[in-house]
C-alpha cells in the first residue's frame, strides 16, 4: 500500500491536519529551537496555507526585551506579540496545532500569550505554567541562591550580564516588555507566601516534660467463694 512521503519522514500527522481543515480553523504553530521561539497563525485554503501573522523571539530585542530568546518567558512574549499582529490583522480566533511536535510547557507558554493578546485560543489551564514561571521568577531564586558564589554566579550568567540585565531582575524586565508590547501597565505581583514553621509545644520550665498520669491500675479480681 503507497503511502504519503510526509508521513514516511514522520513529517505530518494527516488526522490533526485534516480535523483543524474540516473545522475552518485559523491555527497557530509552535516551534523552539535551542536558541530560539518562532509561532506562526495560519489559515488552510484550498491552493495551500496562507500565513497571516508570524513573530520570532529576535523581534523581542526591538521592544527591549535583554533576556533569552528560547526559554518560559520569551516563549510568552513571543506568543503575547504574535496575538498582537494576527488581531491587527482581523484573526481573533485560533486553535493551536502541533503537528507531530510535542507539546512542552515552552509551546503551552506561548499558547498563553497568544490567548493574553486577546485572541480566542481553547487551552486547559492546568496545562499552562504558572505566572511566576512565566515571569522568570525562578531564574530570580535561583540567581539569588547563586550570588553568594560570584564566580559561579558570573559564568551561570554571563550571557544575561553581559546584555545589561541581572537575573535577579527577571520577573520586573518581563513586565517592563510586556507593557511595551501590549500598551497596558502590568498588574502588581501578590507578595510569596513565606511558609511558617510548625510550631513546637512549650516545655515547663526546668527542661522537664509533664509527668504523664499512671493509669489507674487494675484491682485484682476476687477469688469466688467456695
């Protein structure tokens, strides 16, 4: 039986293609490389697909943006400035489709920046990381635990130092970027929660523990008279 070139080279998935094909769907596409994001909206017409809107992480450096170009948080904003342009460009409505890649949190991240823009995207949110994560908030920990060995702290970071910006400062540059991309003030974290220590019993003074009261003891049982 002949079978299509594509899906010998493991290159589509025809099911997926043909379900988002049927339902008319505009659709989004992911893909993360080991240096960079790019996302695409496309729309599937009978010549072919025709792509409506494209951002690629490099274009995040024209809105300021010092940080990585491929992990959580440029993966949001490049998702976040995609959404942008396909609603520039009339498309307020997309599913995100994958093809044979798998999805990752990177690709669920920027499914949510899409969706942030303010496009119709369907995705769970059990699926997306958290907002700290997106903001870089665990590089910050992680920088912050690191500093107290500057040379390890240095070469962890010398790409990030080297751009102008600290790894401590993550969480307040993304914000700085997502407002210059969306034109909207970012909305004011909620402090962590510090977790509070089990508390411990007071002792009596001395050191001593209470005396536990003796149980009452068992009076021997009388012998039947004979």
């Amino acid at each position: 039986m002949h079978t299509l070139k594509r899906i010998r080279l493991d290159k589509t998935n025809y099911r997926k293609r043909a379900a988002v094909i049927i339902g008319r769907h505009s659709f989004a596409t992911v893909r993360v490389t080991d240096q960079n994001v790019s996302a695409q909206v496309i729309k599937a017409t009978p010549t072919g697909d025709r792509v409506i809107a494209s951002a690629h992480s490099h274009e995040l450096a024209k809105h300021g943006w010092k940080g990585s170009t491929n992990n959580l948080p440029a993966c949001y904003l490049t998702g976040l400035l995609l959404g942008k342009k396909a609603l520039e460009k009339g498309t307020s409505k997309a599913v995100l489709y994958i093809g044979k890649e798998h999805f990752t949190t990177r690709v669920a991240a920027c499914a949510k920046g899409i969706a942030d823009a303010g496009v119709n995207m369907p995705i769970s949110e059990e699926s997306v990381p958290s907002d700290e994560r997106i903001s870089g908030q665990h590089i910050a920990d992680y920088a912050n635990a690191l500093k107290s060995d500057q040379q390890e702290y240095n070469s962890r970071f010398s790409a990030l130092l080297k751009n102008g910006l600290k790894p401590e400062d993550y969480p307040s540059h993304f914000d700085e970027v997502r407002t210059k991309i969306t034109g909207k003030p970012a909305e004011p974290r909620a402090p962590k929660e510090k977790k509070e220590a089990p508390k411990k019993e007071a002792k009596p003074k001395g050191g001593k523990e209470p005396k536990k009261e003796a149980k009452a003891e068992k009076k021997p049982k009388e012998g039947k008279k004979k």
